[in-house]
C-alpha cells in the first residue's frame, strides 16, 4: 500500500468491447479517450476464437502500442482495456492491467478502476491457503475469490466474489465467451454502457470514450450490479441489493473529462454551476478579471465570471505538450513541472486585480507556484477561490490520497494557507454548494456523492485502513 500521499490522481479507466471485428482498434480509441484518468501504464486484452491475447507496458498508450502493427496485429472480436494510475500495488510491470490469467481449462483478463478496502486481508487469508499471487495489485484478489468459489457457474461465482471484496471497484472481466462489468456498492466510480452501430456493447469509464467509437450512450452501470455481454445479448443482473449511490464528488470537481456525462448530469455544466455558486459565496469586492488555472477550472472560472459580472481572461497558458505533472512519480519532478507546463499571459495580468479560480488544492505547491507566477507577471491582486471545500481526510476508494499528512488543508488554516499561498485572500466553495451544484436525482444522502474528503463521513467501513486512519486522526490531533 501507499506509504504517502503522492498528489491528486484520476487513478484509471477501463474500456471493453463485445461483438466487433475491431474490437482492439477501439479499445485503443476508447483508451486514448481516458489516457486523463491514468498515465503510468497501459494494456489490451482481446478475444480472438476464445484465445486471450494480451499486450501491456508502462507509459502512455502511444508508449506501449507504438509501432503501426502494434493494435493491428491484436486480432479479435471482443477485448478490455486498461490505463493506469497505482493506487494499490507498486508500479511493477506485473502490476499493469489488464491482469491475464491462463488455467488448464480457460483463460480469464481483468481490468479495475478503484480501490478494495479488505484487499490486504484477503490475500492473507488466501495466502494462508495456499493462493499464489502474481502481482501486488488488490486487483488480483477477485480472480483467486472466483476460482476458489464452490458456486455452480461462473455467473454465479462472479457474484459470490462480488460479495466478498469490500470498497470502491469497477470491474471488467473478460473470458473466452463472455465479457463481464460490475461496480461497487456505492458506485463510487463511473461505469456507462453504449452500443455500436453494428449492435456490439460498449463498457466504459466516461461516456467520452462512448463518443470516441461512435457508440450510443445506453445507461449507466447502477451500484451492486452485474451486467453479463456476450453473443446472445446483455444481461442485467444484481449481486447484491444493498446499495446506496455514493459516487466521487471528485469525479465531477477534478477527474472526468468536461464533455461526459455521469449520472445524466454534464460535467462542465456542473462545473461551472460550482463557479457560479463560489461566486456567490466566496465573492471578491474589488478585481478586474476572472482566470481559470487550465484545463479542469475553466468551466468554474467561467461559472464564477458569469455571475460575478466580470470578465473571464485567459491569463494563464498551458504547454498542451508537457507532461501532467500532478501524477509525476515524484514531488520533486512535480515542482520543476509548474512552469514547464503554465505560462502567464503578461499583457492580460499586468497591472490588474485578479481572481484565479482553481477545481482544488492537495499539497498546496502548485497553488503557490501559481499565485507567485501571476505576481510576477504583474498582477497587482491574486485572489485564490477554489471550487470545491478543503481536502482534510484521506480517501480510501480509490484516489491516490491514503494518508493525512500532506494535505494541506488537513494541517493548516485558511489564513496560514492564504499566507503561504501568498495570496491576497482565500476562499473555498462549502460542501452544500458542491453536493447542489452536481444535484444528482436520487434520495441518497449528499444527493449520491462521497464527500468523506472533505467531512469524514465516509459511506462504508474501512476495514484494513481503520486501524491506519484512526492513528493518522490522532496524530493530526496531537500535533493540532
């Protein structure tokens, strides 16, 4: 497990395809539609006859599939892919996804967004019975859960293990007759279902990468089930009936691409909803002009200009060929990263009172290299908004943020904040303002968002981590 907080990362994103002759040409398309939400590693697995063939490598997908035959020559019908932030598993060759398993009597592949909360005890359980682990991914842990399972068909061995793992998960599992998807719970990550022209099914992270095969939006994969695709058709199943819609807040502030829709709601809009209500609640008397930091604040940047009446300047600009440096492997290379990939526009700051608008602060580095950069260009003000409530508790489903000991906001005030930040004032948009900005149609408490980082309040038990956290807590409270 992580040992600390690296930064805020999307973590992955999952894509697979049932019943096309291109079904690896898409994935790829589909995968380059989600390279946001992963970085570190890439992978395709695809069914050709009932054969699995899988190619995976670290890097970019362009790194990994980087010849013209290297997609061509993945022959099938049928496939899953995966790209790849760690979030569980160190960043092992072993560890990138999708993970291939090769029995005597069938093959399996497996792709995962999230995170499993019980996944350490698992594997020591399974472990201590004679299980041999390939990886140190928590992934892993369903495909020994199945195997070992007494149920009758695979159907229902899915949704035993199903049963078993505890957390935040959306799964692809692929075999040589069928393909399977099936979320957590809580739907703590994004899982849509489309369709191709030709009738093939489409299951994906965002429904951008729907848009990117041309596949037609179908529904949105609903906390606790299974969904079965193979050449009869789909079937929807659910394994279990205790759920309660909790999807990441984050999802909607930070991770997913501004044109897709999660839960019927457009992420940009939502956005720019949450500029627009940090406008009204965190407003600035006296500036000139109002600045997104690009690319995932522009929506709330515009949101908040809209409302306060002033005008959106494109004041910064981003190097749209440098490296993401929020899931750079180290603090060090993120740092140097700052102003190889942000530039401020000179002529547009000088001289004027500036509100800089920002999705959300971790670490506070950037915020701060930010801030200094404006100022240096010239801005006489820099007042810092962000358009989501202070970060102060880890995050356990799924966002690379296991520990509290680098989030700023968990350590520090909102002055002694604005003070390092150097900023002129420091605002954030409260958690009410988040959970009625997205305004999710259902009766689940937060209106269906996970919130924990922000209030603590978390959706489900901890299991492995509760020991962890309650430490964590009791430190912060010491050194408080």
């Amino acid at each position: 497990m992580p040992s600390e907080v690296k930064s805020l990362n999307e973590e992955c994103g999952i894509f697979g395809v049932w019943g096309t002759p291109d079904a690896a040409k898409l994935t790829y398309i589909g995968l380059f539609a989600l390279q946001h939400r992963g970085q570190e590693g890439a992978g395709i697995t695809v069914n050709h006859d009932g054969h699995l063939q899988t190619k995976r490598g670290f890097g970019l997908l362009t790194d990994v599939f980087d010849s013209p035959n290297a997609v061509e020559d993945m022959v099938g019908d049928a496939a899953i892919g995966h790209v790849r932030y760690s979030t569980a598993g160190s960043n092992l060759l072993e560890n990138i996804q999708p993970l291939p398993f090769n029995f005597s009597d069938t093959q399996f592949a497996l792709a995962h967004n999230g995170n499993l909360t019980n996944a350490i005890s698992i594997r020591k359980n399974l472990e201590d019975r004679g299980a041999i682990y390939h990886s140190s991914s928590d992934t892993e842990n369903l495909m020994h859960l199945i195997r070992l399972s007494r149920a009758n068909d695979l159907d229902d061995q899915m949704k035993e293990a199903l049963n078993i793992i505890k957390g935040g998960f959306a799964y692809l599992v692929i075999t040589k007759d069928r393909l399977y998807a099936a979320l957590d719970p809580n739907g703590f990550r994004p899982l849509v279902v489309g369709q191709l022209q030709n009738g093939a099914y489409v299951v994906c992270s965002e429904t951008c990468a729907l848009d990117a095969v041309g596949a037609t939006f179908k529904f949105d994969v609903q906390p606790g089930q299974l969904i079965k695709i193979d050449d009869s058709g789909i079937t929807i199943d659910q394994y279990t009936d205790e759920t309660q819609l909790s999807i990441c807040s984050m999802e909607f502030i930070y991770f997913a691409r501004p044109d897709s829709d999660i839960y019927g709601v457009n992420v940009h809009s939502a956005r720019k909803r949450m500029g627009e209500r940090l406008a009204r609640e965190q407003p600035v008397d006296d500036a000139d002009m109002v600045i997104g930091v690009p690319n995932s604040s522009l929506s709330a940047a515009m949101g908040y200009a809209q409302q306060s009446g002033l005008p959106y300047e494109m004041g910064l600009v981003k190097n749209q060929y440098s490296a993401r440096t929020f899931i750079e492997p180290t603090q060090e290379l993120r740092e140097q990263g700052v102003n190889m990939k942000l530039s401020a526009v000179k002529g547009v700051v000088r001289g004027k009172k500036v509100v800089l608008v920002d999705d959300s602060i971790v670490r506070g580095t950037t915020s701060r290299r930010i801030v200094k950069l404006l100022k240096d260009a010239g801005a006489l003000a820099v007042h810092l908004r962000i358009a989501s409530p202070p970060l102060r508790y880890p995050c356990f489903y799924g966002i690379d943020i296991q520990h509290v000991r680098e989030l700023i906001a968990a350590n520090k005030s909102i002055e002694e904040m604005r003070d390092l930040f150097g900023c002129d004032s420091l605002g954030f948009l409260s958690v009410k303002g988040v959970v009625d900005s997205v305004n999710l149609k259902t009766n689940a408490p937060n209106k269906g968002l996970c919130v924990a980082y922000f209030d603590g309040k978390y959706p489900t038990p901890l299991y492995d981590y509760e020991e962890e956290y309650d430490r964590d807590q009791a430190q912060l409270q010491r050194m408080r």
